[in-house]
C-alpha cells in the first residue's frame, strides 16, 4: 500500500473525526462458543433423529 495520503489534510481530519465519533460502533455481548457448539449440535441430533425416523418408517432399518 502506498505510503502517500490521497487525501487532503481537512479531509483526513474529518475522516478521524467520524471514526472516533463512536457513530459506527456497535455494542455486542461476549461470543459464546460453547451456546453455539451445543445449538449446532442439537441440529445435528435433530436432523440424525428425523432421518432414522424415516430410515424405519420406510423399512431401511
């Protein structure tokens, strides 16, 4: 990348400016690994029952 700004300086100051404003910051919750490895887990369980149920029904089993 080019070490040259593009941009003038009041036009970098004014992009500093949005960017520290706080305008495009969200607040989020911790990312909890294990909530979503045991909700794709159960999705794994439930889609594994639902075909062994039609496996049986359908006399694979």
């Amino acid at each position: 990348m080019s070490e040259d700004n593009k941009l003038s300086p009041e036009d970098m100051a004014r992009v500093e400016k949005y960017l520290n404003s706080g305008f495009n910051r969200t607040e989020r919750k911790p990312f909890r690994g294990f909530i979503l490895l045991g909700g794709i887990w159960l999705v794994i369980a439930a889609l594994g029952w639902i075909s062994y149920e039609i496996g049986k029904q359908a006399g694979y089993l």
